[in-house]
C-alpha cells in the first residue's frame, strides 16, 4: 500500500506533534528543576549578600572601636584615673604655650564617675588675641585624646583693644575597662 501526497503530509505531521508532545513529557520536569534552581541560587545570592553587608558592618565597628580606643585613655582600673587629670592639663598647657595664650586660670573640677567612663574637666581662663584663640581651639579640636569644649564665654578684654578674656570649660573622657577592680 501506498501512501499519497496526504497521507505523508499527515503522518509527518503526526510525527512531529507526537515528538513535540515527547520532547514536552521529557523536557517540562527538567524545566522545572531549571526554574527551581534559579529561584535557590538567586536567593542564595540574597542571603550571601546580607552575609557580606553584615561582614562590612562588622569591620566598620571594628574600626570604630580602634578610633574610640585612639580618641579616649583607657584605664584598666578606677585608682588611675588621677593620672588622666595632668596628663590633661600638661596637654592643654602645651596647647596655651603654642598659641601665645596668657592664662589666668587653669583648675581640674571634680572628676565625673560613670559605669564604663569618666570625664575629666578643667576650668580655663586666659586672654589672647583672635588668631591666637583660633589656634588654640584648633589644637583641641585635633588632640589625641580628644579634648571637647563643654562651654565658652568670650568678652572684650579690659587689657586692651583686639584682646579677648575668654572662660571655658574643657573636657577628656577617660574609658575605665574593669569597673571596681583593685
């Protein structure tokens, strides 16, 4: 029997759906296998992505651990504080020296206890020019350990024009690692 024009066009056309319909049956699982593992692998990425962000929030609070460690004394027990009080009048005496300050005035007050710190302050009174207080907090600005001034009244001096009196109050923490230890 033979087939006609027709009939070949049919059964090559029955192949080809039924080999489509194959390759659909084989191929959908694998697809979806396929769409599955996009799905993981991109939340995979997500997931590493927070891993990393929380590994660069690590090494920032590192690093500002190392610059609070530079900017403040630490003392491994309360008895030393007392040390922290010369060391800062020596580094805000320095500081005057340098910037041509004339001070009158330059007394520790009462140092303020805290669980973890304490703050070291000194009263200062001085006459000087304007470029000269302008240096002079430019220093305090930049010390090492970081010096803050708390409060700052400036008048005309009595000593003469371009001359100012200027009253402050200056202050250092001091980091106290081991509370209570003896």
């Amino acid at each position: 029997m033979r087939l006609g024009v027709r009939e070949r066009r049919a059964v090559a056309i029955g192949g080809v759906l039924a080999g489509l319909i194959v390759a659909y049956a084989g191929l959908a699982p694998l697809y979806d296998r396929w769409v599955r593992a996009g799905e993981q692998m991109a939340a995979a990425q997500k997931k590493l992505g927070r891993v990393e962000e929380a590994q660069k929030l690590a090494r920032r609070a590192d690093e500002l651990r190392e610059t609070a460690g530079r900017a403040v004394t630490s003392y491994a027990w309360r008895g030393r504080l007392t040390e922290h009080v010369p060391r800062t009048i020596a580094q805000i005496e320095d500081f005057a020296t340098y910037s041509q300050l004339s001070v009158t005035r330059l007394e520790p007050l009462p140092i303020e206890d805290h669980e973890r710190y304490a703050k070291v302050s000194l009263a200062l009174s001085f006459d000087c020019a304007l470029p000269a207080l302008s240096q002079f907090l430019y220093d305090l600005e930049r010390a090492q350990p970081v010096l803050a001034v708390e409060t700052m009244q400036v008048s005309a001096s009595r000593l003469g024009l371009g001359r100012l009196e200027v009253n402050m109050r200056v202050s250092s923490l001091a980091m106290v690692e081991e509370a209570g230890a003896g």
